[in-house]
C-alpha cells in the first residue's frame, strides 16, 4: 500500500461547480496534513495546511479524518484558475521535515 | 526576496557525464531538499540537509551526491548521468526557527534530460 494515495482524475467540472477529492494515507501516527498546488510545469505551492478540527481558506475546505486516515479537499464555486495538479502531503509520525507526497489529482474547470 | 532559486532550468546530458545543480534560498532556512519528480511517480525525497554541514539520505539517493557547506546554499551532484536520471530535478527548503513552520517552500525546478 502506498504511504500516500490519490485518485488522478481528472476531473473535469464546469465553473461554478463544487468538487471534492479524498486522499488515504497509511501510517495512523502521521502528525501533519496539507495539501499543495502544483499548476502544469510549475513548482509546488503550499495551499493549506489540515488541522484536526477542519479548516476553511475562502472557497477551499480540508478536513482530517483521523479514524478512516483520509484528509479531504472541498472547493466552491470553481474558477477556471483553480485548474491544477492538487497533493495531498503528510509528515512523519512524530512531527517533522520529511513530508510524503502524493501523486495528486488533477482539476480541469472548464467553461 | 527571490526565495528559493535553482540554476540551471534546463539541462541535456549524454551518459557518463556529470554535472551540479545548484540550489539557493535567503529565507534563513534550516531544512533544505532535493526531490525528483517524475510521470505517476510523485515527488521523491534524494537528499535533505537539516543545517549547514550536515546531509543525509532520503528515498531515491543512488546516483547522486549532495553538499551543504553554507547555510543559503544545497548543492546536487550527478557524477555520472544515467538516462534513469532524466526528470524534474525541484529543492525545497522550510523550517524557519522563529515559527516552527514544516511548510516547505519550493524552487521552479531544473528539466535535466539524459540521453
């Protein structure tokens, strides 16, 4: 089983939609959860970070859900720059630098 | 601030050859990276550094070798280039002490192809 999984899409959804992707992990003693961006031939870029109560960034939900060991991504209202590459990231158990990076799942809005 | 650079963007090697890559950061970082990514496969950890002076191994370090003898700077060695190695070569660097952030901040990436 991978350290990190998420489904590759794409998808695609029209501007306007609301779109969730799911990520599993497999060590339940991970301590931290983000997930980052990574537009076509770019670097990656932080978007948000998971706490355990769930967090909102604007029109962009994460929630942790520590018994299942899966963290979810929510986004609203989708613009046609949301379009990207999104990772799903833990860290290791016991907190620290070395982060495992999904495959990430790919978002096309289209008009 | 420029963040995190990376020279050079783009590099065709033959086979046997070697060169570095140089990575640079002026966030006062303590933690620096070398990842690879690669079609279906992820980023993948090759070297970290977690100060000036020390390295160690990440998941993917065969073939390379890595150097931190400044603070600012990680150094990425190939000694001899192998077509396996074509990839997008990014560093990362985070964990500034004031904020005990793990947000790792990342280069554009250097495109080394192997032929």
């Amino acid at each position: 089983r991978k350290e990190v999984e998420q489904d590759p899409g794409p998808f695609n959804v029209p501007e306007g939609a609301t779109v969730a992707f799911n990520c599993t992990y497999s060590n339940s003693a991970s301590q931290s959860f983000f997930w980052y961006r990574q537009d076509c031939r770019k670097e990656p870029k932080l978007l948000m970070s998971v706490y355990s109560s769930g967090n909102e960034d604007g029109r962009f939900t994460a929630q942790l859900n520590r018994a299942s060991q899966y963290i979810s991504l929510l986004i609203r209202d989708s613009k046609l720059s949301d379009s990207a590459t999104y990772l799903c990231v833990v860290g290791p158990p016991g907190g620290g630098n070395k982060l495992t990076f999904g495959t990430g799942t790919q978002l096309k809005v289209e008009l | 601030n420029a963040g995190v650079t990376q020279t050079p963007k783009f590099r065709v090697l033959k086979t046997g050859q070697s060169m570095t890559l140089l990575c640079a950061q002026d966030m006062n970082h303590e933690y620096m990276y070398w990842y690879r990514q690669d079609p279906g496969m992820g980023l993948r950890l090759i070297h970290y550094s977690v100060g000036e002076g020390t390295t160690a191994k990440g998941e993917v370090p065969d073939g390379y070798n890595v150097s931190r003898l400044k603070k600012q700077n990680f150094l990425l060695g190939l000694e001899s280039a192998a077509p396996s190695q074509t990839s997008v070569y990014f560093c990362a660097s985070s964990y500034p002490r004031e904020t005990s952030s793990y947000e790792q901040y990342f280069g554009p990436g250097t495109r080394l192809t192997v032929t």
